[in-house]
C-alpha cells in the first residue's frame, strides 16, 4: 500500500521510528560487519535487511529517503555480487524503485543499465523477471522525456540484448510467461 506523511505520522505515533531513520538503521544493518557474527547469519541478516529495502523501494514515499541514503546505488552493488540472493533482492529493488524518473535517472547515471542487462541471463527466475521489469520501467522513463540523458535506449538495445529479450517472447512461455509478457512489452513498446 502507498502511503503519505499523514498515514506514517499516525502510524508511527508519538515514539515510532520515523520512516527515513528505519530505512536508515536497515542500511547500516547490512553495511556494518560483525565480528562476532558467524558468516552464514551475517548473510541472512544482509539478505534480510536487503530485501527490507527491496519492499519499501516500491512506494513513492520512500523515494527520497532511498535517494538520499544512496540506497539505489547500494541495490546496484548487490547486483555485482557473488551472491544469487544478493543479486536477486538488488535487481528487485532497482526494478521497484525505477518506476520513479528521478531514481532512474540515479540508476541509469550510476552504471546501472549494464548490471540489469546482465541480469538476463541468471538462472534464478525473480531475478530475470525484475530485470525485465526494470528495463521496461527505464525505458519508460525516457520515452516519457524523463530520463537521465545517458542514452538507456540505446545502451539496453544494444550487442543482442533486444535479441536476448526476443528469445524470452519466441520461448511461447516455455521458460516463464511472465518473462515472455514482459518482454513482449518492451519488444512491442520500444523495438518493433
């Protein structure tokens, strides 16, 4: 659900966390090592935090707090890692926080076409469906006149990546329909 300043100040009362100090805490949380921490929950607290922010990414309220506490750019170095998970709960915050011209204009200016492109070709399922979600709402953005001026047509449309996102529509939904359904819209919005 979308929220606003009112909905948060009544939700959160008197003593509550406002919003920009949680998503604040969340982001330290997964920035700060451990040392007493056995890795494997470090991982899972991480992956936690991550996917905390992944799910606030989504409301336009939170918009400015992402921006401002450089969690945009915090989603496309999760993407560079290792990690499936990691990747997985990156791209699915960039794909959620696209929607927004001014987060993608931050992501486009920051690299971060190249690494959801990339994204394409990972075996895990989520993480190819945000990634095709997110280069449609990129792409949006600029159409629209909204984009960040870095040229995200040409960068997602270029060496086979329309190729790439063809074979996910010829695939007749063998892989995913809903791989085949985005693609088919970004084929048929930007491409065809």
């Amino acid at each position: 659900m979308f929220t606003n300043a009112k909905r948060q100040e009544e939700r959160i009362g008197r003593s509550g966390t406002p919003r920009q100090q949680y998503l604040q805490d969340l982001v330290a949380q997964f920035q700060s090592p451990t040392a007493t921490e056995e890795l494997k929950e470090k991982i899972a607290a991480n992956l936690a935090n991550l996917a905390n922010l992944a799910n606030f990414a989504y409301d336009p309220y939170n918009y400015a707090f992402l921006r401002d506490l450089n969690v945009l750019e915090l989603f496309l170095d999760c993407i560079t890692e290792p990690n499936e998970r990691l990747v997985e709960f990156g791209v699915g915050g960039v794909c959620n926080a696209c929607a927004d011209p001014m987060n993608a204009r931050v992501i486009a200016q920051c690299g971060g076409v190249p690494l959801v492109v990339q994204c394409l070709s990972s075996p895990v399922r989520n993480t190819v469906n945000y990634a095709l979600g997110a280069l449609y709402y990129l792409l949006c953005c600029e159409s629209e006149g909204k984009g960040s001026g870095v040229g995200i047509r040409e960068e997602i449309l270029k060496d086979g990546v329309a190729e790439l996102i063809r074979k996910y529509v010829d695939s007749g939904g063998e892989v995913c329909v809903s791989f085949g359904n985005l693609a088919r819209a970004i084929l048929d919005k930007y491409v065809d």
